[in-house]
C-alpha cells in the first residue's frame, strides 16, 4: 500500500481579494505551492448568508489565480485547501462593500501635492 504525504505548510495565497473586495467587481488572489503543484487546489468562498460563491482557478505557471464576484456586502469566508488539508491562515475573513453606498464629505479643498489632507467618509444605509 502506497500512502501519498500533501504537506500544505509551504503553500501561501497573498491578494486584495483575500481581505477586501467591492460587490459586482471581479476580486482575485494567488496561491503559491513554491514548487510544482502536487495535490489539487480546491477553493470554497462563503458569503455572509451562506451561500457559495463560486471561485474560477487558473493556472498560470506554477500558480494559481483565483477569481470571484462577490454579491453580497459583508463578512466573507475564503477556505483554501492543498490536498484536503487547509494552507497557512486558511480560512482567509474577506470583507466587502459597496462602493456606491460611501459619500465623502468634508473635503480640504485647501490640499497641496505631498501633503496628507482629511476627509470624512460614510456608507449611506443599505
């Protein structure tokens, strides 16, 4: 009998889209085995109301892209599995927003170039 070791412990994933995403825009992160990929990529992304948001995999190299719209705003949970074993910090907390629900108000219009300048910003109710 033959018994295949998956070590996930140096498989990494590193994006924006691992922490933060706006709604109906495509979000994405990379996944890194370091090496050629020895056991499958398996990627599951949860929304805050359950469901699952579907999540393309390509391969580019020795990489892998993963690409997701999320729908809902809110707190998303991003599972990413070498093998059937999870990578390093997965599950990944995502969270995302609607941009067309912020306002920005109380501009310093008075900003120069190089230099830092205040603003408020809100997100209107949903």
């Amino acid at each position: 009998m033959m018994v295949d070791i998956i070590d996930a412990s140096h498989v990494t994933a590193t994006g924006d889209g691992l922490r933060y995403a706006p709604v109906h825009h495509p979000a994405w992160f990379e996944i890194d085995p370091h090496g050629p990929a020895e056991a499958d990529i398996m990627v599951k992304v949860t929304a805050p109301s359950g469901a699952t948001v579907p999540c393309r995999i390509m391969r580019t190299g020795n990489t892998f892209r993963c690409e997701y719209i999320p729908v809902e705003v809110g707190h998303h949970t991003i599972d990413v599995l070498y093998g059937n074993a999870p990578i390093i910090r997965s599950p990944f907390s995502c969270e995302t927003y609607d941009p067309s629900k912020v306002r920005v108000t109380d501009v310093d219009y008075s900003g120069k170039i190089n230099v830092p300048m205040g603003f408020t910003g809100k997100q209107r109710p949903l």
